[in-house]
C-alpha cells in the first residue's frame, strides 16, 4: 500500500529530478547514481514521510543531500562564499543597456543560457532551476535548500545577476568577434 | 516609490511573491513607467529562455527502465484476507513491543548511524572540510552550508584539540560534523537543530555503541552528540564544554 503511493508520488517527479541532478553532476552516469540512490533513500524513509506534507521538496531535498555529500558535491560545495548572502548592496542592478535579455532576442537564446547555466556556480545553479524550471515557491525551495527564506531570496537575486552578467560577457564577446571579421 | 525601488522588487514581483497590496501597486507602475514596463518585459523573456534551456537533459529509455523495476519491485503483492488472523497477532505483538522498545530502537538507530559517520570519516583521508584548530576558522566556514549556528568552547589549556568540521546529514537533516582530538583519539561532535531533528534523536544517547562511547547534550535548541573510544567521564566533560559555549 505503502510503495504504490510512493510508486505514485515520486515516478512522475522522474524526468525532472534527473534533469535537476545532471545540472547539479554535469554528468550523465553520475545523474543516474544521484537518482538511483535518491529513489532508494526516499524509499527507505518514506515510512517517515507526512502525508500532506510536500512531497516533492521532500524527495528533492533528498537529491540535494545526496549530491552535496557525493564526491563532486563536496568539491563544488567550498565555492559558495562567506557571508555573502545577507549583502544587500551587491544586489542593486547593474546599468542595463543594452540588456543581455534584448541582444539574446537575436541570437540562439537557447544555447547561450544552457551554456550561462553551466557556468554559474552550482548553488547559484540550483536555485535558479528550482524557481524557474521546477516553478517552486520561495516557501518551496526554502524547504528544499534548508535555508531561511530570506536566504532564499537574496541567493536567488545573486543567481539572475549572475546569470545576466554571464550572459553580457557572452554577448559582448560575439559582438567584438563580429566587429573583428568585419575590419 | 521610485523607478530604482520597484526595479529592486521587479524579480519578487514577477515571482508573484510580493504582498498583495505590493503587487498592485507594481502593476499600477508598470503601466504608467515604460522604463521599468520594459525591463519587466526582458526578465520575463530571459525566465522563460531558461525554463526552456533549464530542460535540457532527458533520461535514458534504459535508465528509465530499471528505475521503474526497481520502485515497482519495492512493492509487496499483500492479500489481507489470507493474511488477516496473522496480521491482527502479529500486530498485537508490535503494538506490545513497541510501547517498550520504540524509544530504545529510534534512539540505538541513530545512535548505530553517527558511530558509523564517526568511523567513515576517521577512515577517509580527508576527514574534515575545514582544518583548522581556530575556532574563529571553523566557524565561519559553516555559514551558509546549514542552516543554523553554533558556537565553539575554548579549549585553550584544555586536554582538547579541535582539528576541524564539515557538513553531515542525519535521516536528511542537515548539521555540523566537527573533529575534536584528545592524546591519540579522535572524537566527532554532530550538531543538529532540535527542532528538524527531534523526530530522529531521542532526549538521552549517552552509553556506548559497540566499543564506542557516546555523550549527549542540548543547549540553545541544538542537540550535541560525542562519539569516541575514550572513557565517557572525558566525553561528558567535552560534551560541558560545547553546552557552556551554546547556553542561551
């Protein structure tokens, strides 16, 4: 009775924790260990699992643990910076014309934001698909991440700088590449 | 309120995570103020840009496969009416046991969990994330990789050595994992949140874990529990001194 409600909970979340545990691994094989033993652990813990309660933040908490203790996670792991997060006033906006969103209009969008993702740092990463891909609430990823709310907010601001930042440096570049072509 | 004020908002707005009266008064400006109308605009192309680009990886067919297998075969096919007499003694029989045994059963689980989280960690070669005796280092460090705080006691002129920490889960709840030695051993001090992990630890762990000892204490909502082969008078005094440092 027990497994068939996990069964039913946790296989539609399938395409999606693996699409957020590659991000996370930038590895096919390693995605697949992370999902295997998260299916395995939630399993085994499901018995502790509230119904009512969320289940998907649940399960995905439980990918996250898995990946921060795995051997990748606790390298990436050290890149997060120290008391950063409560430092509002790197959070103001950056001059923004022309904006990296405008310029991307015209370019393969696409592939230039995978490529930007890759390259944020991978807390940054997580928050950023979590709000975005997976469309959770702040409450949500708050849960999620095990962090403060306000933590929540304040790294999620820092990922969309970062991830315009990255996305300027990257316009810029083709543009100074097309502007020496051109001569 | 100015245009840089609601451009600060703008992300919490397109999240709809502002209040509703907030959200009102946004929309109300980017209505009137072409500038922000526009920003507003190229944020919300770049989000779904990346929820597109955020889809990027599909699993395999195979993968996919064995995962069903294997959540499929964690169910028991289970027939209650052939099993219902047995069920209902069995039952009884749980119920019986667990008034007595529940609490020591939880209590010898996790206990059982942080020896073996003690033992992998003396056994890796890099058992701490952060190496540092300085108390200053070691704290800090934690910042931002749990989610609470912590202080560390003195040990100056104590028979104590802090030699680091790193990040630990217990049942998936995070908590600080710090390596303190005495002489020749080494002993572990896992701190978690009493309010996360309280379903996980019982009140009391002291006693010993196969040929470990282990000490337990609690102190400004934090559970403290020692793990180490040294005599339980040295652990409880260690397990003192992090309940003086944290007394609130």
């Amino acid at each position: 009775m027990q497994a068939a409600t996990f069964e039913e909970l946790a296989m539609p979340l399938f395409d999606q924790l693996y699409n957020f545990a590659h991000w996370l691994a930038q590895d096919r094989s390693e995605a697949e260990d992370l999902v295997q033993e998260t299916y395995a652990k939630a399993l085994r813990g499901f018995a502790g699992f509230q119904p009512g309660t969320n289940f998907r933040a649940w399960i995905y908490r439980i990918l996250r643990n898995t990946f921060l203790t795995s051997r990748t996670g606790l390298k990436a792991l050290p890149s997060l910076p120290l008391n950063s997060e409560e430092d509002e006033a790197a959070l103001t906006l950056l001059p923004s014309q022309p904006t990296p969103e405008t310029l991307l209009l015209e370019r393969d969008q696409q592939e230039a934001v995978q490529s930007a993702l890759a390259q944020l740092r991978v807390h940054h990463r997580e928050v950023l698909l979590l709000a975005e891909v997976e469309d959770m609430s702040y409450e949500e990823i708050a849960q999620t991440i095990s962090v403060p709310l306000g933590t929540v907010m304040s790294r999620l601001a820092r990922a969309r700088q970062a991830l315009r930042e990255i996305l300027r440096q990257q316009a810029k570049g083709r543009d100074d590449g097309l502007r020496s072509v051109a001569r | 309120m100015g245009c840089e004020a609601w451009l600060a908002k703008l992300d919490l707005y397109l999240d709809g995570e502002l209040l509703a009266e907030e959200m009102r008064a946004c929309d109300a400006h980017l209505r009137v103020c072409r500038e922000c109308a526009a920003e507003g605009f190229a944020r919300l192309q770049l989000r779904r840009t990346v929820r597109q680009a955020g889809r990027a990886y599909q699993p395999s067919a195979e993968f996919r496969r064995r995962m069903e297998r294997q959540v499929a075969g964690a169910k028991k096919p289970f027939r209650l009416w052939t099993w219902a007499p047995a069920l209902a003694a069995a039952l009884l029989l749980v119920a019986a046991l667990g008034l007595y045994r529940g609490t020591e059963t939880r209590g010898n689980q996790a206990v059982s969990e942080l020896a073996d989280l003690h033992v992998a960690t003396l056994a890796s070669v890099s058992p701490v994330d952060v190496v540092s005796s300085d108390r200053h280092t070691v704290k800090p460090w934690f910042e931002g990789r749990i989610p609470f705080t912590f202080n560390l006691p003195d040990l100056a002129g104590s028979p104590f050595t802090l030699l680091g920490g790193r990040v630990t889960y217990l049942g998936q709840v995070p908590g600080a994992h710090l390596l303190c030695q005495v002489r020749q051993h080494r002993i572990s001090i896992f701190i978690f949140q009493q309010r996360t992990a309280g379903t996980i630890l019982p009140a009391d762990m002291t006693g010993r874990n196969f040929s470990y000892s282990v000490a337990s204490t609690t102190a400004g909502g934090l559970n403290f529990i020692l793990v180490g082969d040294v005599a339980s008078e040295e652990l409880q005094a260690l397990a003192s001194r992090w309940r003086d440092a944290n007394r609130t």
